[in-house]
C-alpha cells in the first residue's frame, strides 16, 4: 500500500461541507497537528463557511472542465486525502475519480447514523459505497471487545441555528451566482422554492402537530397491528442514488400495493412524512389517492409531526427504502425492512425475505447481533458532535480530525474492500 510511503505531513483537500463552520474547524485542528489543509470553493456560500487560508475558487464549468481543474490542483498541492459531503454530488463523483487515480484517500462526513448527537465520518461514502461489512459473523467477531456507547445525549442544537445556517449558505448562492457564473446545484429545488415551502409549512405546524399527536395516541391506545413507512426527503441522495428509485412516488406506489395485497385485513398502515419536507409536492395527496385507488383508505394513517419513537416502539414492523428510522427501529427491537442500499440491511439485523413476507411475518433483529452491530458503528464510524452549536461543532472536529490524523477511519475492523453492498438497479416505471 503506498500510504506507508506517504510523508507524514498530509495535505488536506476539502470540497463541499455542510452550511456548518465544522470543517473549518476540522481543518484547524488538522494544520495544529502539522498538516496542510486546502479548500476548493464552487460558489459564495463555500467561501463564507471557510473564511480561513488555503482556500481557491473554481468558477469554470463542470464535467470535463472541473476534472482537469482538480486533477491538476491534486498534482500542484500532492493532495493526500479528500474530504467532503455527499459523494454523490456530481462535482464530488468527478473528483472523487480524480483522486482514486492517484491514490488519495476519501472521507465522507455526514450526519450521523445515530441520532441526535453523533457525525458520521466514512471512508470513501455511505450505503452502496459504505466498506462496513455485511457478515454478521464479521461484525459480531470485530465488536467483540468493544464497549457499549454512551447513549447519552451529549450535544443540543436549535432549529434556528440550523435555518440561519442554511440561509448564510443558500442566499448569497442565489444573489451572488455571478461571481460562480457556471455553478450548478445538485438539488432538485430552487432554494428560494424550497423557503417559501418552509415557511407554509410552519405557518401550520401547530395545528398539524395537535393532529398527529391525537393519532399517536389513538394508534397507542388501539389493539390493531400497524406498520410504520417513513417517507424520505425527495431530494435526498439516499432515495436518488442508493435505492431502486429515481423518485418517492415509486416507493410509495410499491409499498402501499403490496400493502393491500400481502397484509392482514386487521393491520394499518403509518405513512410519516419526513419532518424537513419543503412541502412542494403534497404527500398526503399522493398517498391518499393511492390508498383510495387500492381500497385501503381504511387503513391507511398519515401521519404529519409528533414523536415517531412512540409509534416505533409498539409498531409491528417498519418499512423503509433506507432512512435512518430503520435504525432506531432497530434499537427498540422492532423489524425492519428494507428497500434500497443501507449500511444496517444486514442478515440477522433487518428482515431479509420479501416485502409481500414481510407484513405478515415480520423478523426481528437477533440480539447478538445487534448489540455487536451498534458497538461496532460507533467506535469505527460514528463521533459524538452536531453541525450547528458551538460545542456539538468543537466536539465534532476534535474528533474527525484525530480519526484522520491517526487514519483509524473505519477502524477497528470495518473496513471491507471492495464495498461490500451492491448499488440497487433502478425499477422501469413512471410516477404518477
């Protein structure tokens, strides 16, 4: 391997982050430790989050442009590691490829598998990219001396941050584009679109929430079974690039039809829609048409706010295409089935038979196994921090840049290669 050979003053090269001042700080942490941090800026709202040296702006255009741009970056600086989010932008893909040809390390930072207060920090990306192994006799032998995680929360951020952020970042994008006149979004909505579907949102969040929270508890108090189906964000790469679907309505469509084909007369369903949804396409609409069409109206419960771990802890089983619910379902012992590529679709963790099985015999996670898994994701790829408060930020960074200074990403033991998750064939069909 040529890491050995690499000096031990590394160059880091960091490319798009989170509208969070964490990589800036994870870069201070790196040059403190004696290494070289770069940044490549593709529009204003990356240089107001890096506000620190080392950083050049790229305004060309993409594809071949930005891959000569980069290429030739890497060479100039002898770039040893990438760093960025979402490897599934299309700038990231091309300079991802550029760096495997020279044999740069990549570290994808995320949010974290667990929730609230934890990053993920991966080698090479998440899901159908992910080197975390799939053998439950590996990961069970490879967490067998670790310790359970603290499942404290350590760490609080506010809504407010978090918007004021998205804003600092998103509005001098729209505002300022000329000064990147040849940049493009990797999201599916106009940010100011997607504000102004925010901002209806809230204006109903009070009402809507009053609502849910009376058929929580309405579910709580019943006898009837039900499944749990969490929808995703539209725009989110999880859905676009690791699952069977180019669009939610697919997923909506496949599993409310075998829904009302496959399971019991007596068991509902609980559609949740994703609580950071711009509202620009109406869910309910959709899903209540459908259900209509398949005559389960009956059955059907959608569900718009409240605390979805209440409904996960008495819920028969959830369905996901690979949302992080599966996870927390999966920490209550509850069964899990999924759709598309994700890191906890593990034989003895999630249910592996069919979705048509699935409503009306829903598997559980075998202890063992779950238990090893958990251990194992915290301590090889997961840190305790947020992206928006001041401590969750420092916390996050001092961690990130000691698993980088120390490349023990990954590690102990959860590093598999090639990628042990194949990337699902996208299904040939048409939303409606």
């Amino acid at each position: 391997m040529a890491l050995q050979n690499r000096p031990e003053r590394r160059v880091f090269l960091f490319l798009q982050g989170p509208s969070s001042p964490i990589f800036a700080k994870i870069a201070d942490r790196l040059e403190a430790k004696g290494h070289r941090c770069l940044r490549i800026n593709l529009n204003p709202g990356d240089q107001i989050f890096w506000r620190r040296r080392g950083g050049y702006n790229y305004r060309g255009r993409g594809g071949d442009n930005w891959r000569n741009y980069a290429a030739s970056f890497m060479d100039r600086h002898t770039v040893t590691d990438l760093i960025l989010l979402g490897e599934e932008r299309p700038y990231h893909q091309i300079a991802i490829e550029v760096a495997r040809d020279r044999n740069v390390t990549v570290s994808v930072v995320e949010m974290g598998y667990l929730r609230p207060d934890w990053l993920t920090i991966e080698r090479d990306g998440m899901s159908s990219n992910s080197h975390f192994p799939t053998d439950p006799g590996q990961i069970v032998d490879a967490a067998r001396t670790l310790p359970e995680p603290d499942w404290n929360r350590h760490y609080t951020q506010s809504f407010t941050a978090e918007a004021a952020y998205d804003l600092l970042y998103n509005l001098p994008n729209v505002f300022l584009w000329f000064l990147f006149p040849h940049y493009r979004r990797h999201a599916l909505f106009h940010p100011l679109a997607e504000y102004a579907g925010w901002v209806m949102r809230l204006a109903g969040s009070r009402k809507r929430n009053a609502a849910a929270t009376a058929l929580i508890d309405e579910l709580l108090a019943g006898n009837a079974p039900f499944f749990v189906f969490p929808l995703q964000l539209q725009t989110d790469f999880q859905l676009r690039a690791h699952s069977p679907y180019d669009d939610q309505r697919e997923a909506i469509r496949q599993i409310l039809t075998s829904f009302a084909s496959h399971a019991p007369r007596e068991a509902d369903l609980v559609v949740k829609i994703h609580p950071l949804d711009n509202g620009l396409i109406n869910w309910r609409t959709v899903v209540e048409n459908l259900a209509t069409r398949l005559d389960i109206s009956q059955r059907l419960r959608f569900l718009d706010g409240g605390d979805l771990n209440a409904l996960l802890n008495k819920g028969a089983g959830v369905v996901t295409v690979n949302s992080t619910v599966g996870l927390h379902a999966l920490q209550l012992d509850t069964p899990v089935k999924v759709l598309g590529a994700a890191i906890f679709d593990i034989a003895g963790l999630s249910d592996q038979a069919g979705l048509d099985q699935f409503w009306s015999h829903p598997t559980p996670p075998e202890k063992s196994v779950r238990a090893a898994f958990f251990r194992l994701l915290a301590a090889a790829i997961q840190v305790r921090g947020n992206f928006y408060s001041a401590a969750g930020t420092d916390a996050g960074a001092d961690a990130i840049a000691e698993r980088l200074h120390n490349r023990s990403v990954n590690q102990p033991g959860a590093f598999v290669d090639p990628p042990p998750r194949k990337r699902p064939s996208k299904i040939t069909s048409h939303h409606q």
